[in-house]
C-alpha cells in the first residue's frame, strides 16, 4: 500500500514538472518583475556576390551569399 501511495505521489510531481517546462518563456526585467517578451528579430537580409567581388542577385549565376 504504501509502495503505491509513494509511485503515485511521484507521478504528480512529475507532471507538474513537465507542465512548468512546457509553458513558454516568462520574460522579466532587471527588478525581477514579469513583462512582456521583446518580438524575435527579424532574420538579417542575404546577399550575394558574383565572381567579381560585386554584389548581386543571389538567383545570378556563380553568385554565393556573404
């Protein structure tokens, strides 16, 4: 009886562990206070340059990203 009140004791804790792990980041300042999450930034721009050295279009033939 009490090897089954111990695993289902177990049981809960570890799902309560799991459903903090599966909540999304909570963003905070520097005071420890919660706030709103900064938006990701956005992905930097690519760019190509030809055999040249110039840039170009990267759809341009022997173009190759910087």
């Amino acid at each position: 009886m009490r090897r089954l009140l111990l695993s289902a004791a177990v049981l809960l804790s570890l799902s309560a562990v799991a459903q903090g792990v599966s909540a999304a980041p909570a963003c905070r300042d520097a005071k420890g206070k919660f706030i709103k999450c900064p938006p990701p930034a956005p992905p930097a721009a690519t760019r190509c340059k030809d055999a040249k050295g110039k840039y170009a279009k990267c759809s341009a033939p022997g173009a190759k990203p910087v």
